[in-house]
C-alpha cells in the first residue's frame, strides 16, 4: 500500500474505552484508547492513546505517542518506507 491509498482507504471505528478516571478540584482527566479497522482486504488496523480534559467546563482531547498499526507504507517500487515515515503518514491519516 502506498501513502494515496491509505490516505483512501476507509476506516471505521471499533471501539473506544476510558481506563483511568482522576478527580481533582475542578479538573477531570479521563485516559483510554481507541481502536479502527478496515472492512476490506486488505485488513487494516490502528490505534492510540488519548487523554480527555475538563478543567474549569473547558474540554480538550489529544493523542497521547503515535498510533500502533499493522501497516507499512511501501514507496512506488514497493519498497516499505520504514517504520518512522510509515507511523508519521498514519498520524496525518
């Protein structure tokens, strides 16, 4: 697969699960992951971690790392890019 094609290729949510909950004065903080994955073949797959914050009834949600995956990017010759380029187009994806 190359970069076109997974910037194509749909992906559909799996599931989404809080792990920790903290409680502090006016802040909450909820941490999980999400998982997605395709329906076609070939199956892929990616996830990451994810922090929710409310502080003071203002919401902000952000990617914890890169995501994890099953996919590596292979350039026009198919050659695989390497796993740096690849987890970086996943993270644009």
């Amino acid at each position: 697969m190359n970069e076109i094609q997974l910037m194509n290729y749909p992906l559909q949510h799996l599931i989404s699960i809080v792990e920790t909950t903290q409680i502090e004065d006016s802040r909450i903080l909820y941490c999980g992951f999400t998982e997605w994955a395709t329906s076609r073949s070939p199956a892929l797959s990616t996830g990451w971690d994810w922090e929710f914050i409310e502080n003071n009834g203002i919401a902000s949600l952000k990617r914890i790392g890169l995501p994890r995956s099953n996919i590596m990017i292979v350039d026009l010759s198919g050659t695989d890019i390497g796993f740096d380029v690849t987890e970086t187009l996943i993270k644009k994806k």
